[in-house]
C-alpha cells in the first residue's frame, strides 16, 4: 500500500517536513545561527529528493526557502527579508536545494536503467538456458510468451507457425515498429493495435510470428523493444535445433 503511494507521500512530505523543521528551530533562532538552520533545511531536502522523486525535491526546496523566511529570519512572520546576508542564505538555500534534487534524479535514473540491464540479460539468459538444455520447443515458446508479455507490457501475446502474408503492424529487427510504411512512435504513444507481428527468424528464414496485443496508450522504450527481437531470435535459434536433432 505504502508503494503505492510513494509518490503521493513523497510530495506530502516535500511540503511538510520543511514546514516542521522550520518551525521546530523557531526557540533556537535567537543563539541558532541563520546558516546553520539553513543547512539543516538543505539536510531535509536531501532526504526528500533521495527518497520521493524529482517533484518532491523542488517542491521541498520551495518550501525550505519560503519557510526559512517566514520563521528564521526577519521580520520574523513575515513573508519578508530586509537583511542582506539573509537573503544570500535564502537564495543559496534554493539553488543547492535545486542542484542537489536534479543530481538525486539523476542518479536515480541511472541506477534504474543498470537495474534494467541487468533483468533483460537475465532474461535472455534463462531463455538460451531453456533453449541449449533440449527443451522442448513448446516449451521455450511458452517460455518467450510470458517474457514479451512483461518486457512490452502486452494484453495478450501468441505464436503462430505461419508468418502473415500481409501484416499492416510489424516490428522490425532494429525494434522499429512500422504502421503502413511510416515509423510509429511507440515511446510517447505505445504499441498500435489491435495486433503487432513479431517475426520469429533464424539466419534470414522465417520461422513463424508472435501476435502481439498491447496495452493501449502505453510507452514501450526502444531498449525493451530490441530485447524482443531478440526474445523472438532466441525462438528462432531454438526451432532450427529442434529440427538438427530430429
């Protein structure tokens, strides 16, 4: 349930939490020096932009500053700064908070994106592990189903033997999908329906075809797109060594 909401939870407190710890200095203003609070509230955005999202940081910085202003600094409850070093410390404020939120997004991108490198060699893996153990072909077709159900976020997905003759919707080799000779763009609109052909191949022979059946408005990334292809390669590969050792 907590998942779920994150995001939610992480904008709450993006808001809150620096609006607390503001107020919760106010006794300590008087021997607490501008700067220290100041760093206290760049502590809390840190916090909120490693942990919520990049939304979540901005709108932590914001709160920050314009609770530093209203309760640390003069005029006190005021939404006010008269003192020059006070307004350098709330405008310092902002900017780390900005820089320090972008660098949490980033990082976070970036750890993502290896997390996902490393789930589509896994499963290539398990799919060319299934394939060089003797499995059966059935088998190993089921087995690229339920994988290209998850990689491309389908309905639905089937293999037939027999490539279609006049498909209208078909992925290409380099995970291009292509709708009556123009390039669909599948990362801002998601797979066209109601069906697209995945050809299965080996070594330039066709060996049959998955029907895919997406999910309607959802983005498919280039990346997932050429793991399929390969999915559909590894299909291929398996056919032509069930037919070696027939």
């Amino acid at each position: 349930m907590i998942r779920l909401h994150r995001g939610a939870i992480a904008l709450a407190a993006g808001f809150v939490v620096p609006l607390g710890v503001a107020a919760a200095l106010v006794p300590f203003r008087a021997t607490f020096a501008e700067t220290a609070a100041a760093l206290v509230l760049v502590a809390v955005v840190v916090a909120v932009a490693v942990l919520g999202s990049r939304i979540a940081g901005f709108l932590a910085t914001a709160s920050a500053t314009v609770w530093f202003d209203f309760f640390l600094t003069r005029p006190y409850f005021r939404f006010a700064i008269t003192h020059r070093p006070d307004i350098e410390t709330a405008v310092s404020l902002f900017v780390v908070g900005v820089v320090v939120t972008e660098l949490a997004a980033r990082n976070r991108h970036h750890r993502q994106r290896a997390t996902e490198e490393a789930d589509y060699v896994g499963l290539l893996h398990r799919l060319s592990e299934l394939s060089a153990t003797g499995a059966p072909r059935e088998a190993v077709i089921q087995q690229a189903r339920t994988e290209l159900i998850g990689l491309l976020h389908l309905r639905a997905c089937r293999f037939e033997s027999e490539p279609s003759e006049r498909a209208t919707v078909r992925m290409e080799p380099d995970g291009q999908v292509m709708l009556g000779g123009n390039v669909w763009d599948v990362d801002r609109m998601g797979l066209p329906g109601p069906a697209v052909e995945l050809a299965v191949a080996w070594r330039g022979r066709t060996q049959g075809r998955f029907v895919l059946t997406p999910t309607p408005g959802q983005p498919v990334s280039l990346e997932r797109r050429i793991v399929a292809v390969a999915v559909a390669d590894q299909v291929g590969a398996a056919h032509r060594l069930a037919l070696r050792s027939a």
